[in-house]
C-alpha cells in the first residue's frame, strides 16, 4: 500500500511487523499430559468416579504449580543477568539516547523515578537498572499492573513469555544508544 504525496511521487508506506512471541515454556507443557493422568489414575484407585475427578483437579494443581515455580526460576536468572556497558552512560543520557533511535512501535520509552523503563506491547515493564561502578546493567521485567489482574492465568509463564521476548530487543536497543552516545562524543 502506499500514499500519494504529489501526483508525480509515490512514497512507500512501511508496515512494521509486530514482534511474535516465542513460547519458551512449550516443552514444559507435557506436565500436564503427565500429571493429570497420574493424579486421576492414583485416586480412581481410592475413592472411585469421585476419586478421579479428584485426583484430575489435585494432577492439574500439580502441573499448574510447576509450570510457575519453572518459569518463575527461569525469570529470575533473566532478570538478574548483567549485560556490559562499553563505556560509562546515565539514566538520562541513556533515555535521550533511546528517545532519539527509531524504535519498533511494540516498545515504549519512559523516564520514570528511579531510572529508564521501555513497556513492551502495554503488558510488561522493564527497569534498566545500570550499576555504574561494575559498568554493566540489568533488564528488570514484571507485568503491569493492569495486567496482574486481566492475565491471572498463568501470570509466571506470561510475563516470563513476553520477558525472553523483549529482553534480546531492548538489549539491542541499548547498545545501539550506546554506540550513537560514542559517536557524538567523537570516541
């Protein structure tokens, strides 16, 4: 598709893909193929029909229960895996810096109290937290807080989904910021 500026010049409309998430939690998903069966089976032996659907909704506890505590490690590891700084940079030079690079429309870019934040497609925030003695920083990432509420299900593994998703992006982004930085000041 395009628009017409003139009638003589045609100028191309460029139509950003949204980003598509990866599902790093699919291979755990079998969990539940394991357990259910094995909760419904080990209580149909006790207690009958009633024991089954017992032992069904103990099997999908079980699974839903791992499914957070896996991903929630998983997570973890995410969020606290520093990332070297090529040269020193604050919060601010960090924020003018990633305001002035084109950025992809599923990101946004706030200055807020204690640092820089980019919000990924209104359902995740992460924090940039840069230690400035060790000279590397940190992509901190947790749902928003309208979100905590819309996605109760499986909250873990959605905000662990969009984190592993993001993080490569905004990385990538931080260090473009970091190399515009160090040609403006002629390094």
């Amino acid at each position: 598709m395009s628009i017409k500026a003139d009638k003589n010049v045609v100028i191309p409309k460029v139509d950003i893909e949204p980003i598509q998430l990866e599902n790093p939690m699919k291979a755990y998903k079998k969990a539940y193929l394991i357990l259910i069966p094995v909760g419904t089976i080990a209580l149909t032996a006790m207690g009958g029909a009633a024991g089954a659907l017992f032992g069904a909704v103990i099997g999908w506890t079980a699974s839903y229960l791992f499914m957070q505590g896996v991903s929630g490690i998983k997570l973890l590891k995410l969020n606290f895996k520093d990332y070297s700084l090529a040269r020193p940079l604050t919060d601010d030079q960090l924020f003018t810096q990633l305001s002035s690079i084109n950025q992809h429309p599923d990101f946004k870019v706030e200055k807020g109290a204690w640092g820089v934040y980019f919000t990924f497609k209104n359902t995740t925030t992460h924090r940039i937290r840069i230690d400035k003695e060790e000279q590397v920083y940190s992509i901190i990432s947790k749902l928003t807080r309208k979100n905590l509420v819309k996605k109760r299900h499986n909250p873990g593994v959605t905000e662990y989904k969009h984190a592993y998703t993001a993080v490569p992006y905004i990385k990538q982004m931080i260090d473009a910021a970091i190399t515009t930085e160090a040609r403006a000041e002629g390094l």
